[in-house]
C-alpha cells in the first residue's frame, strides 16, 4: 500500500503569486522614439499646420538625435518631465479621452527649447510620441502670482 502524504491544514486560495523581479528601472538608459501612437488628427498633429515639413528638419530630428547621446536622468535634468493628465488642457484630455488612451495618468513632456515640446508616453526607455506643441499649449505653464 502507498503512503500518502498528509496535510495539516489546506493551502489558503487568497494567496496570490507575485513577481518577485521588478523591470529595471531605464532612468540610466537613452531613450527611443516610437511614432505608432502619434496623434495626426488632433489639435496638436499635422492635420493642423502646426507639424510643417520645417518644423520637422529645424527643430523635431535635431532634437531627438541630441536627446539620444543622453540617458533619462540628463534629459530630465535638462527640463524635460511628468505632467500629471489632470493638469493638461481640455483639447488633450478630449484626445486621449477618444483615442482610449486616458488610462494613462501622466505624459510626458520633452522640452525642445524656450515653448517647443514633444508630448508622449514614456514606457521603459520609450517614449510613446503623441503630440507635437510648439506654442505650449498642451499643458500651459501657470504663471507665479496669479
């Protein structure tokens, strides 16, 4: 006859599993540019003058190909940041209210120069382009004082 093993008291199924490994964190790394989520049709894409031909060689590739020599932390350092999607302004909360993407609790916002942004969604390494603003408009600054 086998013997069978017995149990004192039988496993709880509350207990979940969980991943014990984190993903690293890509603050060290450089970023790259994923274009798949970029926004043509809103108010802050090409479909309203705002995405000319110049725009791009002037001041979107230059940028970016500057940003890649530098790690996160840097470009952060530099300006660059998290913006909370409750402070952006109602045409962008209105984009990614229709286009499913207001799961997301914050974007972020690289400074080009003086107004000049790229908002995306940083995942990893990753930043996910979403618009182009060159009038700061997505998320306008609130001035001090007022």
């Amino acid at each position: 006859m086998a013997k069978k093993p017995k149990r004192k008291e039988n496993p709880s199924v509350k207990k979940q599993p969980y991943e014990r490994n984190h993903p690293p964190d890509s603050s060290s790394q450089g970023p790259a540019w994923k274009f798949a989520l970029f926004d043509p049709e809103g108010p802050f894409g090409d479909g309203h003058d705002k995405l000319a031909k110049s725009n791009v060689i002037d001041d979107i590739l230059p940028s970016l190909r500057n940003f890649e020599s530098m790690s996160w932390i840097e470009i952060m350092q530099a300006g660059s940041h998290s913006i909370s999607c409750d402070k952006l302004c109602k045409e962008a909360k209105d984009r990614l209210e229709a286009r499913s993407l207001d799961d997301n609790d914050e974007v972020f916002s690289l400074r080009l120069s003086g107004k000049k942004r790229i908002f995306g969604i940083r995942q990893n390494q990753y930043l996910q382009i979403l618009w182009w603003d060159p009038e700061h408009e997505v998320c306008p600054a609130q001035l001090k004082h007022t």
